[in-house]
C-alpha cells in the first residue's frame, strides 16, 4: 500500500467533485425544464422521510 500525497489527492479529490457536480446539475436542469415535477419530487420526498414508510 503506496499512500503518498499525490495519490492520495488525486483519487480523493475526484469523487468529492463528482458527487456535489451531479446534483446540482440534476436538480437545476429538473426544476428548469420542468417546475411541475419539481413538485411531485418534494412530495416523493416527504413520503420517503416519514417514519411509516421506513
């Protein structure tokens, strides 16, 4: 196990910008191309949270 400080930036540093580049993009382009499912996805949401379902 070679741990050294390039390769331990490189390959942390790439998922922690995917991760965050994803779902902002996702929910911008959800909410711009469609204000109508921005609202069914809040609900879908809420039901998901409450402990009933869980």
């Amino acid at each position: 196990m070679v741990v050294t400080g390039n390769q331990g930036s490189i390959p942390e540093r790439e998922p922690e910008k995917r991760l965050p580049h994803p779902r902002k993009a996702a929910g911008m382009q959800i909410t711009h191309s469609r204000p109508g499912e921005a609202v069914t996805k809040n609900s879908d949401t809420g039901l998901f949270r409450d402990p009933k379902i869980a």
